[in-house]
C-alpha cells in the first residue's frame, strides 16, 4: 500500500458530504489502522485570543489574537492541533514529513504566546478520521482528489484560496469538472 501521508485531499465538487465539501485536508498518518488528517481551509469564529485566554496563556499580541482556528474536521470538536513546521521540541508531536508536525500538547501553545513557537503554525479543533481501508475507497469511488503537500498552500494562502490552488498543483481545475460521477 502506498501511503497517503502527507497528501492534501481535495473534496471533489461532488462530494455529498457537508462536513467535507470544498475542503483541503492534510493527511498527517495513513496506515493499516486507518487515516488521520486535518483540514486546512475552514475557519472558525474562534479568534486564537479566545483560546489563549481559556487556556490562561495571556498574549499581548493583538495580530496574532485576531487570526482564527480552523475545524479540522467534523470528530473530535474539543481537542485542538497545533499543524507547524519547527521541529519536534514539543510534547506530543507526530512527524509528518522532515519539515511539517503536528503537536496536540500545551507546550507549544505556550510558546507561541512567547513568541518561542514555530515560524509557521496553524491552530485546529477536531480531525478528520477514517477507518481502515476507508479513505483508500472514497479515492477510488472519486470523492477525493490527492496531491503532495505545497507549504504555501498550507501556511501562505487565504482559506478561501486553497481548495482551488491544491488542484491547481496538479494541473486540474475544479471549475471545469463535472459533478457527474461515471467509469468508463
């Protein structure tokens, strides 16, 4: 089996999921227990001032006060992510590819208040799961397109610009496709 780990998912137009539609999701494990990932271009009305503040972590900075979390998929609402380049210092950081983890401990919250954190980071609620075999399915009956992880995709774009750039990637552009699903 070819892993999909650090692959964007693209939802294809014809998705009929609403928790998935038009969504750009980082597959950070995918093995033969299942898959795990995050999506990366769905905001929230969290400022991440607001979880700063209920976690007691002040933050001064009001710039970085403003930007909003992420859901990062529809299981799990209340466990939050940490999705960022800058190693492995952290408690609780999975590596994803030599330069993208992703830590789902205090610490790096903490350094990121400090401004000790990574240089590039995205705050998530919940994840996106799969069971096994699950994901590998919903790719084969078209659901999903795959795409290797562009860092600026992840980390430079606006949310709204994603969906569209992760294809573009890959040279496809979802406003020509069809949203007729078929086999020839």
């Amino acid at each position: 089996m070819t892993s999909l780990k650090n692959q964007f998912l693209i939802a294809m137009p014809n998705i009929h999921d609403a928790a998935f539609d038009r969504t750009v999701t980082l597959v950070c494990m995918n093995n033969e227990k299942g898959s795990f990932g995050i999506t990366i271009n769905r905001p929230m009305n969290i400022p991440f001032g607001d979880i700063f503040k209920q976690l007691k972590l002040p933050s001064e900075n009001k710039s970085l006060n403003k930007k909003m979390a992420l859901l990062g998929g529809p299981v799990e609402l209340d466990q939050g992510y940490v999705l960022h380049d800058g190693g492995d210092r952290w408690q609780n950081t999975y590596t994803i590819s030599d330069d993208l983890y992703i830590t789902s401990s205090r610490d790096i919250l903490e350094d990121i208040v400090l401004d000790n954190g990574p240089d590039n980071f995205l705050i998530t609620l919940g994840s996106a799961n799969w069971a096994p075999q699950q994901l590998e399915d919903e790719i084969m009956s078209n659901a999903w397109l795959t795409s290797p992880v562009e860092t600026s995709v992840l980390f430079d774009l606006p949310y709204q610009d994603r969906w569209e750039a992760a294809a573009k990637n890959i040279g496809v552009d979802l406003n020509r496709l069809s949203y007729q699903v078929g086999h020839a």
